[in-house]
C-alpha cells in the first residue's frame, strides 16, 4: 500500500502544473539556444543520408549541427548589441532578453560551434569548408539594415535563401557517392519541404514582421492560409518523391514512408495549435524521420 500512495504521489507530481511549465520552460530555453535549429538541420542530413545511402551520417551530422547552430545564434545575437535586428526582439522578447543577458557567451559559443564545424570540414570538399564558414557571413548580409531593402525584406526570397542554404549545405556534405538524378530528387523534396517550414516560422513573427517591413507570406495571405499552402507542398513532395522512387532514382517504400510521416507530422504540429510553432516546426522534421526510418527497419522494407 505504501509504494502504491507513493508512486501515485510521484505520478500526481510528474503531472502538476509546476512540473508541466519546468518541461515547458525547458522546451523554450533550448529553443532560445537553437538547440531545436540543429536537430531540424541534423534531420535534414539524416532524410538525405539514409536515402542516397542507406547509413546514419555520423561525420555530415558532426558538421551540420554545430554550424546551424552557430549560425542561427549569430544572426540573432550579431556582432554587437548595436546591430541585433529590433524585429527579432519585438517577435519574441523572451528570447531576445536572455540572449541579450549572455550575449558575449553566446557569441564566443556561436563561432565556437562554427569553428569546430570548419574543423570538422577541413577533410571535405574546398565546398563545404566554403559553405561552413560563409553561413554566418551570409546571414549577417541577409538581414543587414544597411541596405535600403534588405534580401530578408523580400516576400518569397526570405523563405527561398532559407531553404535554398539548408539543402546546398546537406547536398555538399553527401552528395559523394550518389547518381546526379538521384541528388536531384532528394534535393527537390528537401526543398519543397524546407520552404514549406520556413514560411511556417514566420507565424509567429508575423506582428514584428508586419511592423518593420518584412513582407512574409503569411503576412500577405493569412496564417490560415499559410498553412493550406504548407499542405499543398507537403502533398507535391509526396508526389516528387514517389515520381522519384517510381524512377529508380530513391528506394521505393522507404521513400514513401518518409514522406507519409513528414506530411503527417505538418498535420499534427497544425492540429495542436500551439500559440508559437516554431520550435515544433523544428523538431517535427527530424522525429518524423526518426520514425519513418524505425519503421522501415521494423518492418524490413
């Protein structure tokens, strides 16, 4: 009876409000630490790797984290308290403070992470070396106020050089060994699927953006429809990679699988209607694979 009340008593603890919002707050900070940022980019290495290769990626992952990471800290601390973007702290203040607070930690932790990740590059490609060490740079100019428009500012080109970096950076890390068609169709639906996530991102930011100029998709079309729109590319990856698998250029059920659970996870992040998504729009995507692939290895297809 005694260990009864007392597991009972543990279970009720597990469960109250106080232990919900420490795993909430939890969640949150690793989020403001881009902890969520690396596993989204991570996962994309992963969905590439497994299916050019069939093989867990374990030195494409040991470059890939740590530069979105770094990457991710950098355009939201700067080099400088001057120059961090006032939007970014209007879409999320929580965020903005602490990162303020541990600025010169999080700087010396950015370029830590993207040192070690050029480090880690220096064995590859003269391409990825480039890609690793001209990420930061590039999202210092992508969102720099001192351009009379800035390429951040612009409807569809925001989401466009997200997803176009991402997938050029995972294409770089794994293209050796693989068929030019089949990098293809592996490069079509990472897009498709990136761009769709990014836009995704920008509901939550939609007040900021709308307030300083950045013209997102969202802002234009509705958050409602922003997400009819992520459908509709969730359901065109589908199609490319069964088009692809049906090519011979991707195995064929594990294609599919990956797919089905990657749209299926857009659906539930969407039926859980979080009042901010972001850090799920991060994590879906590598669970999703985590899952599909579990279930390819499970299942023996």
């Amino acid at each position: 009876m005694a260990a009864q009340i007392s597991t009972s008593s543990l279970s009720i603890q597990a469960l109250s409000p106080r232990g919900k919002g420490l795993i909430r707050r939890s969640f949150a900070f690793l989020g403001h630490l881009a902890i969520w940022v690396g596993c989204y980019v991570g996962g994309c290495v992963l969905l590439t790797s497994l299916l050019l290769h069939g093989r867990v990626p374990w030195g494409s992952l040991a470059i890939a984290v740590p530069v979105a990471i770094g990457t991710y800290l950098v355009d939201r601390v700067r080099l400088s308290p001057g120059n961090v973007d006032p939007s970014d702290q209007m879409a999320h203040e929580a965020r903005a403070d602490l990162l303020m607070r541990m600025g010169g930690m999080i700087r010396l932790l950015a370029f830590g992470l993207i040192g070690l990740a050029a480090v880690m590059a220096a064995d590859r490609s003269p391409l990825v070396l480039i890609a690793v060490v001209g990420a930061p740079i590039g999202v210092i100019l992508y969102s720099h106020r001192g351009f009379s428009r800035r390429p951040k500012d612009q409807v569809l080109f925001k989401n466009a050089c997200v997803s176009i970096s991402i997938v050029a950076l995972v294409m770089l890390l794994e293209y050796p060994g693989a068929s030019m068609g089949s990098l293809i169709a592996v490069a079509g639906f990472l897009l498709l699927h990136v761009f769709a996530d990014a836009m995704l991102c920008d509901i939550d930011d939609s007040a900021a953006d709308r307030r300083y100029g950045t013209i997102t998709i969202p802002n234009l079309i509705g958050s409602a429809r922003a997400w009819l729109l992520a459908f509709v590319l969730n359901a065109m990856a589908f199609l490319w990679m069964a088009w692809a698998a049906a090519q011979g250029l991707c195995p064929w059920m594990p294609s599919l699988v990956i797919a089905a659970c990657l749209f299926a996870a857009t659906l539930m992040v969407h039926a859980m209607r979080a009042n901010r998504t972001k850090d799920l729009i991060d994590l879906k995507l590598p669970l999703a694979v985590v899952v599909a692939w579990s279930l390819v290895l499970w299942i023996g297809l």
